[in-house]
C-alpha cells in the first residue's frame, strides 16, 4: 500500500509539471539609445551569468517551472549607467510558501532611467516600482 502511495504521488508530480505552462521573467531596457542594462539573474538552482541587454533589444526571458519541494526564487541584480554606477538588487520572482505549483506566472520588470518598472501581465502598463540605488 505504502508502495501504492508513493507511485500516485510521484505520478501526480511529473504529471503536473509536465501540463504546467512555464513561469517566466521578462526584462526590458528601455535606458534610452546607447545604454546598456548589466545584469546577473540567479535562482535556489541556477545562476545565468552576467548578461547585457541593448536599448530596445528583443526582452531577455527567463522561463521555469516552480519547485515543488522547495520556494522557487529569482532574485537580479541590475546594473545601468556609464560606468554601471546605478543599481538594485531585486528579487524578480518568488513562489512563496505553497503546496502546487505556479502556472504560466509572468513577471515584467523594465529598467528606465528614472527607476525600475514592474507588471504582472504582458498587457498592463509596468509601473514604477524601485528607485536605481548609486554606488
């Protein structure tokens, strides 16, 4: 019987995540022509580098599944200006404490000269959301 349980859940398991449509983080430079956004995207499993996006460039995704066993978290820090003198250590995506997983979750997060902007829906304006900190 214990046997039974185990198969169920662990079925159940892969067959969720399998029909679960990936999470994704979306970030835009929006600076201005010329300036770049640095940034380095790391999560509780993988870290993605430092990566650099262009004024207007195509958005970097960064698409996953939640954790089940654990809080599934990304956490960026952005860096702009000529000598990456502005900053902000920002946590761009985090499940919090639940028992299934996420679906198909977006998180927008657009970096302009005056702040960084945020949104959970593709087809809602970013608002204003962290002022850029100074070295």
């Amino acid at each position: 019987m214990k046997h039974l349980v185990l198969f169920i859940l662990v079925t159940t398991y892969f067959m969720l995540h399998e029909a679960c449509e990936k999470n994704r983080v979306i970030l835009h430079n929006e600076l201005g022509p010329g300036r770049l956004l640095n940034f380095r995207c790391v999560s509780n499993k993988d870290d993605l580098g430092i990566q650099t996006l262009a004024f207007n460039a195509t958005p970097y995704v960064i698409a996953f599944h939640d954790d089940l066993l654990y809080v599934t978290t990304w956490r960026c820090l952005l860096r702009q200006g000529v000598n990456m003198e502005y900053f902000y250590r920002v946590e761009v995506y985090s499940t919090g404490q639940r028992f299934l997983p996420r679906c198909g979750e977006i998180r927008v997060w657009t970096a302009k000269l005056d702040g960084i902007y945020f949104s959970r829906h593709l087809d809602t304006p970013p608002v204003l959301a962290l002022r850029w900190n100074k070295k």
